[in-house]
C-alpha cells in the first residue's frame, strides 16, 4: 500500500519489524463494521470514551518528551501534539457525546480498560524512562495507523455519504491534512534514529510493534465489552 506521506529509513524500519502488528487492524471487525456503517452505537460509545481517557495519556507521553528534547521546533512541536490531542480529537469525542449520550464528566468518571490502561502506562513509562527515539516510537503507531487507515477507507468507499453514522469519524482520518502532521513526526523520529546505537534502535523498534499491538487490542476491548474482573 502507497504512503501518503514520506517514510523516512528508519521508519520504514520499524513499519516492516512491526508489520503483521500494524496490518492486523485494517481486517479487525470493529473496523470493519465502523466502515460500513453498521458498528453498534454502544460498542462505538464504548471505543470513544475509552479513546478520550487514552488521547490524555498520549497528550501526557508528548508533553514529556517536551522536556527531553533540546531543540525549541522539537519542543514546540510536541507541545502542539500534547495540545491537538485534546482539542482537535476532544472535539469529535463531545460531538459524538452529544447523540450517544456521554459528555465530558462521563469521560472523567469512566475507568480505562485492562487493555487502555497497559497502552497509556506503555507510552508513559517509555517517555519517561526510554530514550527521546523510543518515546517517539511509543507514539507514532497511533497517529500513523489511523491517518493510513482513514485514508485507505475512504479509498475503498470511494465517497463518504454524509447520512453515514460514522462519518465525522471516516472524514477526520481520512483528511490529508494530517500527512503534514506525520511527516513531521516521522522526520522527527529519523533525525532521532541518527547516530543511535544499534541497541537503542532495536528497543525501539520493539516499542513501536508494542503500540501497534496496542492499537489492534484497543478495537478488541471495544468490540468485546472488556472490563475489570467483579471485585
């Protein structure tokens, strides 16, 4: 499949370690069924909430390795990420709350999942503890697979009708305003990779397929109800 954006080396590196994990979401059936149009209204209010405490922690993990890098453009720009991670993704979440039934208390209320609490620890904890080129890693999947994947939807559908009941959710993804976005990331993450030792790179690149696991469990927990045990 063609990128819509640049794939610099290691990258591409770390998409081909990783590749099983990264496709595995494009035949997930909660995928499917939100392409369709045909996903329950309660598993995707399910997936909402859950993604809206997820994008806190992810907001988090770049805010952290705001203070790790030295360049101010580096700097800015993840504290521009922490912040569209927020407002722009915030605002699909309170608009879909506003048909579904949620708003943002219900957001603050609701406990993440096994599965959302391992992912948010996972980009958190590589922040802090990681090197500034597996903190990228721990967060670029999320952003990289859903630009990709809104925009190979949209491919397949050829047009999104707008009496679709996910078509805020295909249209945002599928915007090609957010190649821009990937390709700084991605630039980023290969002026990082750069003078790396051979094993800090491999760290990363387990990472990185950690998140991508990470993202095809994310559809699972939402399509299967997941939950605490009963205490």
């Amino acid at each position: 499949m063609q990128s819509p954006f640049p794939i610099p080396p290691f990258a591409l590196e770390c998409k081909l370690y990783a590749n099983e994990s990264f496709g595995a979401s494009y035949k997930h059936p909660f995928v499917i069924a939100l392409a369709n149009g045909t996903l329950d209204p309660k598993i995707f209010r399910f997936y909402q909430i859950q993604d809206a405490k997820y994008l806190e922690s992810f907001s988090d993990a770049c805010a952290i390795l705001s203070t790790k890098v030295t360049d101010p453009d580096d700097k800015l720009w993840l504290i521009d990420a922490a912040r569209m991670a927020l407002v722009v993704e915030g605002q699909l979440h309170l608009g879909y709350g506003k048909t579904l039934g949620y708003d943002a208390k219900t957001i603050a209320d609701t406990e993440p999942t096994p599965n959302n609490l391992a992912y948010q620890n996972h980009m958190v904890s590589t922040a802090l503890k990681g090197s500034i080129l597996e903190g990228f890693c721990a967060i670029a999947p999320c952003p990289w697979l859903y630009i990709e994947l809104g925009q190979h939807l949209l491919r397949e559908k050829g047009t999104i009708p707008d009496d679709h009941p996910y078509a805020s959710w295909l249209k945002m993804y599928s915007d090609p305003g957010f190649n821009d976005y990937m390709t700084h990331l991605l630039a980023k993450l290969e002026k990082y990779s750069l003078g790396t030792d051979i094993a800090t790179k491999q760290r990363a690149k387990v990472t990185f397929q950690q998140s991508c696991n990470y993202e095809w469990m994310f559809w699972e927990q939402a399509w299967t109800n997941q939950n605490w045990p009963s205490r």
